[in-house]
C-alpha cells in the first residue's frame, strides 16, 4: 500500500496546492518590481526597504508584539492554573460549572466576545488602548492554553506529585519542582499559542483598540480597503518566513530530544 | 547463652510504633477496609499479603498520609496521625510504580527528600552518597532515570525514600516490576538492608512467595479485613480459614463432619469411607462442619498400602513434573482429587508411578489443620 498510485499524486497535489498556492504567489509578487500586484515587472526587493521606512507599519507591529507578549505570558499563568485546579482538584462545589465555563470561549464567536466586552470597557469607563487588547486577548487565549496544559496533565503520573509530599514538599513545592518541570513542554506550547493566536486576531483588537493601539492585522485590513500595496505583500512575507523558521526549529529539536532519549534508554536496558 | 529471638509482638511490654485502631475507610458505598486492629512493631518487617482491590494499598495509603480513616485512629509512636499532612510525617514511601523525577538526576532524586528539611550542603553530600552506596548506585549519580536500567531504578527509588532515616518505610510492589530472577535477588538485598538500617518496612504485595520470604510477620487480607496476622510459618502450618491456606501455597482441602474427643477430632468426610483423624487444639460441636487442609508435601505416596491412619486408596490421574518435585493429582473412588509431592531425588528414568497406576496415599494424624471455616 505504500505505492504511489497516480490518484495519490493528484490528490496530494490539489491538496498541498489549495493550501500553499495562494501563499506562494504572494511570496512572488512581494518581489515584484511594479506597483501593480497582478503585473510582474521583475525581481526587485525595493517594497521590502520601503516597508522598513513606513512608520505606521512599524509602530503597528511593535503594538502586536507588546500585545501579544503581555498576552501569551498572562494567559500561561492563568491558564495552567485553571488547568491544574480542574484536573487536580476533584470535587468542589461548582465544578462542572467552572469547567464548562472555561471552554465557552472557545466556542464563542469573536464578535460577539469583542462586543461584550467592548460594551464591559464602556461601562467601567476604561480608556481603550494596549491594555485593553492584552484583558481581551487573555480572555480566550487562556482557554486554550488551559486546554493544552490539562491534556498532559492528564497524562501526568500523579504518584510523583505524590513522592515529592512523601520526601516533604510542601504543596507549592511539589507544584515549583516537580509538575512544573515536567508539564514544561505543554506551558510553552500554550504560550506559543496564545502568542499566535494574540499575532493574527484582527476582529476582538478591533473592538477593544483605542485611536493611539492599532495592532498589526488592524493595519493590514484598514490598508487593503485601500488597494493591496506590495509592501504589504512583502510583510506577510516577512511573517511566513518567521512562523515557518519557527515552527521547523521546534518540530527539530522536540524530535532530536525524542531519539536520543531513545537511544539512552535503549542502552540502559543493554548495560 | 541463646540469642534472643526477634519477636516483639508476644512480648507485653512492647509498645507498637503502629496502632490501627478499629480503621474504616469507605469510598462512597464501597467500603475498602472494614474495621481494622492492627499493631506493627519497631524493626519489623511486616507483609501486607491478598488479592488485588482486598484493601491494602489503602491501608498502606492511610499511613503514608494520602488517605484519611472515614472512622477509627491511627497512632504512630502513640501520636494520632490523622491531622498530620503527609509531607510532615517520618514515613517515607517507595512507589510501585518508583514514581523517580524523570528531570532530575539519580542524585538529585535522592537528595530531594534531605532538600526540603534545609539540612546543610556537605550533610545533604555525605547523606546521598552513603545512600548510593548502600545501594551500589555510585557509578550511576550523574545519570538521569531513563537511563538506567529497571533494576537500578529500583534501588533509586528505595535510596529515595531511605535517604531522611525514616521510621517508617512503606514499599508498594517494590518488586513487581522486576523479572522472576532480579526479583529473588532483590528480596535479600531488601532484607540487608533493612537489618543494617534497622528501618520498620512494611510491604504491600499480592505475591505470597515474597511476603513468606521478606516478612517478620504477614497479614492476610481479604475484602477490607484482616484474615490472619502471624509470622509466615504459622500462616503456612497452622492457617486460621481456608481461604488463608488456600491463598499461600498449595493445599488439600477435605470437608466433613466433626466427631471430637479430647484433642483428636474423627472426619466423617465420605460415605462408606473410614474418618479421618486429624490433632487439633480447636473445640468443634459435634456434627459441626470442619475442613482438613493438608499441605501435598506432607501427604505420601507408596505402592504397598502403609500402616497407621490416614490411608486412602487411588489412582494416578495426573503427574506435575516441576524438575525438583512431582506433584501427583491421585483420584479416589469418592471423585476426591488429592495432591501428594515428592522430591525427585533419583533421576526421572526411574520414577516409581506413573498414570493410572493403583497407588495409596497416607498422612500423619499432625499433618492436617481441621478448620471450622
């Protein structure tokens, strides 16, 4: 069955072309010559030298980073804590409640979260601006890194939280040196999350932004209602180029890690 | 002048390091134990013994702190334990399944336990490597769990909990992962060092060979209750039920009636069949139900039919062969099956029954245990 058969091709290349072709021609014309996007003039990398000279692109993008750092360190913290309560702690009054409630806003369209709580800002009278993107963005990006932290959680041999109270940790111990390092991995591929997921969100920052925190998507969208421009071709760009490094990196170090965790425990049982 | 024998539990004047006192514990409408007595003794090495789900992983739980009692008291050194949190108690556990810090290395594993008292640097030092040292580890202190082989994360884990000089150890399975061979060698090493460090151990485990070999004294549990609490040669010769003789090792069981006199008890067991006569020290009503167990090593097997009591006629149905012993399976007339063993001291070529043979079987008037129960 692991021949190739000629329908396999085809169904691999529509595939792989339905979700990468789009993004390949933008990667093209980001080095087109002309001003025009759908007329190629040659390979220039002059929209990439413009793009560094506009500075609304460059505050806007330094307005997302903030954003979203703020935002995936906030929602690390309480995700994995709302993650271990709900694994951890079996009963407790209102349990069922609280998790169900966690997970609503996963469910929960991005209009309607942006709405409430732009409506909620209003009603406090909170001036809008980088804080109220991070409140926001916390709100649900904490939902999914919850969901990230409990799944190992699960996973997780409860004897060893056990062994650490037996040798005398006290709980906040057991949690800071023993599930802690071991949950690590899930907690900065939460954090990872939440930070993509703070990078792209364009509709929930546009009903919490205020005038002087226009975040990056907000940028690009308000732009493209003007004409798509190559710098902007170019920018998106420059974002592929660093998930993809991203993700290539990570995906190579968790995979390096497993095989020679593999080959020492192999050698292990030899000796 | 006669040495002393190890036995604290016969001695009035020794107080317990552990009283269960009247200890229920009940999750939901399952109760797991079921009203327990039970003192352990300073130095013993004590075998929690049965099935699994019979209670006592809980009962070890309770000690180790991470079960409360639903009712009754548990006292350590003549303290209740009840409020004590876990991480307060001089009781160290060695997990089942070894429960090692898969982040941190088999040093750093052992010194955990002394990091948290906040003892002093070079004490914490000396204290792991006397520990890696009774357990042979001190080429592997720089290695991490996974990798080290199982046998030696076993001595880890028992380094681990050894390492704050508890009074208590409590082992759950600490054998069961380990193939039959390490097992066996395990059991003494874990022997040595409970006689050098002059710990209390107690053991949970559902293998009766270890808890026979390792204990001072066993406890048989059964459904959340105590069934018998001996050393393991009055568990084996002198069982106080069936399920008790049944559960360790091998056993012919023979019900009938009781006919007493004295200290001998006469078993109807069988129409037409001669009583069995059997020494007790048991009183039994007359007619009362009762039941001979004997032990298949203390039955004898001969083709000429023995004098004395206790003879039965058969024939070979089935021959275990086990190298150093043979169990036969000798039908009687009655359907009765009953297991005779004998040592194989000639070679096999001239073993002197085989199947179908007419064979007699004997025992002596001491050899079986009457039982009420």
């Amino acid at each position: 069955m692991n021949r190739l058969s000629p329908f396999n091709v085809v169904s691999l290349t529509l595939g792989f072309a339905f979700l990468y072709l789009p993004m390949v021609i933008l990667v093209i014309y980001s080095f087109n010559e002309s001003k025009l996007v759908t007329v190629w003039a040659g390979f220039s990398t002059k929209w990439y030298g413009e793009l560094v000279r506009n500075e609304a692109f460059l505050d806007a993008a330094l307005v997302t980073l903030q954003v979203a750092l703020l935002t995936s360190t906030l929602a690390t913290i309480l995700g994995t804590c709302a993650a271990y309560v709900l694994i951890r702690m079996h009963r407790f009054p209102g349990r069922t409640l609280f998790s169900g409630m966690i997970y609503a806003p996963l469910v929960m369209p991005d209009v309607i979260l942006g709405l409430s709580l732009l409506l909620l800002f209003i009603g406090l009278n909170v001036d809008r601006g980088v804080l109220t993107i991070v409140l926001a963005h916390t709100t649900f990006a904490m939902c999914y890194v919850s969901v990230v932290v409990s799944s190992r959680l699960v996973a997780f041999d409860r004897s060893l939280e056990e062994a650490a109270l037996d040798l005398g940790a006290t709980p906040f111990q057991t949690f800071r040196l023993v599930t802690l390092p071991i949950i690590a991995p899930a907690v900065i591929s939460g954090w990872l999350l939440a930070f993509t997921l703070s990078l792209d969100d364009l509709v929930i920052a546009s009903f919490t932004a205020g005038p002087s925190s226009t975040t990056l998507p907000m940028k690009i969208f308000s732009a493209v209602r003007l004409g798509v421009s190559p710098e902007i071709n170019a920018l998106s760009t420059i974002m592929i180029a660093i998930v993809t490094v991203g993700v290539i990196t990570a995906s190579l170090v968790s995979k390096r890690a497993a095989v020679r965790r593999l080959r020492e425990e192999k050698a292990a049982e030899r000796a | 002048m006669p040495q002393k024998i190890f036995a604290p539990w016969d001695d009035p004047d020794e107080t317990p390091l552990i009283r269960f006192q009247n200890v229920s514990k009940r999750f939901g409408d399952f109760t797991a134990i079921d009203a327990i007595d039970l003192e352990i003794y300073a130095r013993e090495f004590f075998a929690l013994l049965g099935p699994s789900g019979c209670g006592k992983t809980t009962l070890m739980r309770m000690l180790a702190g991470f079960e409360t009692p639903s009712s009754g008291k548990i006292f350590l050194s003549g303290q209740d334990i009840a409020p004590v949190p876990p991480n307060q108690r001089a009781v160290n556990m060695m997990f089942q399944s070894y429960a090692l810090f898969p982040h941190l290395s088999v040093w750093d594993n052992i010194a955990f336990g002394l990091r948290r008292e906040g003892r002093a640097r070079d004490e914490i030092d000396a204290r792991v490597g006397e520990m890696l040292k009774l357990t042979r580890l001190e080429k592997f202190a720089r290695r991490k769990p996974h990798q080290i082989s199982g046998g030696q994360r076993q001595r880890v884990a028992l380094a681990r909990s050894l390492a704050k000089a508890p009074k208590l150890l409590l082992l759950d399975e600490p054998l069961g992962a380990l193939d039959k061979k390490l097992r066996e060698e395990t059991q003494f090493e874990l022997m040595d060092i409970q006689e050098t460090t002059g710990t209390t151990f107690v053991i949970v485990t559902h293998d009766q060979e270890e808890a026979m070999t390792v204990a001072s004294r066993v406890a048989v549990m059964d459904e959340g209750r105590l069934i018998q609490v001996a050393t393991p040669d009055r568990i084996y010769e002198a069982p106080a039920s069936v399920y008790v003789a049944d559960f360790i090792g091998d056993v012919n069981i023979i019900e009938g009636k009781a006919h007493q006199t004295g200290d001998r008890v006469q078993v109807d067991w069988a129409e037409g069949q001669p009583a069995l006569a059997a020494k007790t020290t048991r009183d039994f009503s007359l007619e009362q139900t009762c039941y001979l167990a004997i032990r298949p090593e203390k039955v004898a097997i001969s083709a000429e039919k023995p004098s004395g009591a206790n003879v039965l006629s058969g024939e070979v149905l089935d021959i275990a062969y086990l190298g150093n012993l043979s169990t036969y399976h000798v039908k009687l007339p009655t359907g009765h099956v009953i297991k005779a063993q004998q040592a194989n001291t000639r070679r096999i070529a001239r073993r002197p029954f085989t199947w179908e043979d007419k064979v007699w079987v004997s025992w002596t008037e001491s050899a079986a245990v009457v039982l009420d129960r």
